[in-house]
C-alpha cells in the first residue's frame, strides 16, 4: 500500500530523458552560445527529468517543449488548425520523439524563412525563447523559475466563473508538479500553457487483506458548500499526497463523534 502511495506522486518522466538529450545536444554545438544559454545546458543534462514544483528545470524544459512544438509545427498549420492539433497532447507528444530521431525530417525548416532552419535551429530557439519568458515572468534569478509558479490548479465552481465569486466558489489556484507524462498527471494545453487542466480528481489506495487501512483525499472537500468547513479541507493533503484514513467499520464510525447529516423525504 505504501508503494503505490509513493507512486500516485510520482513527478519523473521517463519521455522526457529522450527529448532533453536533444535539447542539450542542440546546446552543445553551438560554440558560440551566450553563458546564459550556458548556465541552461549545464543544469538540463544533470536534470533527472522530475516535475516537481520546486524545479527550475522542469520550467525550462516544460516552456521549451511548448515552443518546440509551435515551432516545429506551426508555421505549416495556422493558428487553428495548431490548436486543433495539439488538442489532444498524447498526439504531438507521440509523434516529437520519433522526429527528433530522425536526421533526414525536414518538418524543423520553418517554411516562414528563405533559409533552411534544421534540427539544431528549432531547439535553440525553442529554448532562448523559452529563457526570455521565464525571465520576463520572474525576472534574472534562474533559481526564482519554479515549475509550480508556472504550473497551477484551480479548481472551479459553475458560479465562480466571474469576479468576486471566483474568491467564494473557486478553490485554488494551488501549486502542482508533473506533466502529461508523468503518473501523477499534471497536463496542461500546450495552446494555453501552463494551467493543469487534467489530473488526479481522486487518489485511493485500498489494503484488501486489510480494508479498515484504506486511504483517500478528494482534490478539494467531502462537502458542497462553500460556507462548509468540509468544503476544501482536503485540498493542501491533495497536494502533499496526504491522505484520510478511509473508516468502514459501522461501530467505530458511531462512537466517533461526528457530526451525522440525516436526509428526510419533504413534508415528515
């Protein structure tokens, strides 16, 4: 029980191994590279490829990636037809690493240009650009480039679509590890980085040789009501990988001294 808790958290890609060797390959052969680009290369090849939200790395490699696959595919397709592709991210996904493999694609030249842009070209723009977004957002300290500044989640209540009401219904937005590629699923929509849209809405591990050592955690509370105090108290567990120990057995529930909520049929 304890290991596949371990696992529901789990924040290492695996995928991304392939895709950051090709970046800092990229890197590597480009001898005349700013010491910026440098300090960037150095820390991506001893990355261990894990999202966690404390990692400088997983933002450089997360917003790298996004402009990677804009600018390996966008300027064949227009912006529409981009966000239809990459609506479903397992598709770009697949396809990048079987791209990047092959030295005879000719997918990398961005048609937009008289010249020939190859392989190289792509990944050193893809990540420059994605250097001078970090620093805009957060300014020159690289270690201030924190994926769960970047990667958030919120999670939304119909009535808090509009202000003030986001701050009555809306629980978030909280600080996530992980990507698509990740168990613990973080994905975001690479049309409109970097928000987590997809995740784990529920995590439960179950002991069958000892069911009364069940743990659960809901992403935000038991209860409905936003005035409740069992409306998001499970929310900062969610986010650590604590967990609730599930109680099922009938007699330890009475003696606990909860509080019971009774549901009567109207007019008894």
């Amino acid at each position: 029980a304890d290991d596949f808790s371990l696992m529901q958290m789990d924040v290492q890609s695996v995928y991304a191994d392939t895709v950051r060797d090709a970046m800092v390959a990229a890197l590597r052969q480009w001898r005349t590279r700013p010491v910026l680009l440098t300090r960037v290369m150095n820390r991506l090849a001893l990355w261990d490829c894990r999202m966690s939200v404390s990692s400088t790395e997983a933002s450089i490699y997360n917003v790298a990636y996004t402009h990677l696959l804009r600018a390996t595919f966008g300027d064949e397709l227009d912006s529409a037809l981009f966000d239809h592709y990459v609506f479903l991210s397992n598709v770009p996904t697949r396809v990048l690493p079987q791209l990047l493999a092959d030295t005879t694609a000719t997918v990398f030249d961005d048609v937009r240009t008289p010249g020939v842009e190859t392989q190289q070209h792509i990944l050193i723009r893809s990540i420059t650009e994605a250097v001078n977004e970090l620093r805009s957002r957060f300014g020159p300290d690289m270690d201030r480039w924190h994926w769960g500044r970047l990667h958030t989640v919120e999670f939304r209540h119909p009535l808090g679509a509009a202000s003030p009401l986001d701050r009555i219904f809306n629980v978030g937005p909280i600080a996530v590890g992980g990507n698509n590629t990740t168990i613990n699923n973080g994905e975001f929509n690479f049309s409109n980085p970097y928000r987590a849209a997809v995740g784990p809405s529920m995590r439960f591990v179950v002991d069958l040789a000892s069911p009364d050592s069940s743990f659960l955690i809901l992403t935000t509370g038991q209860s409905g009501q936003p005035f409740s105090p069992h409306y998001a108290d499970h929310t900062a567990l969610w986010q650590s990988g604590a967990m609730h120990r599930l109680i099922l057995n009938t007699n330890v529930i009475r003696r606990s001294g909860w509080k019971r909520l009774l549901l009567q049929p109207a007019g008894t």
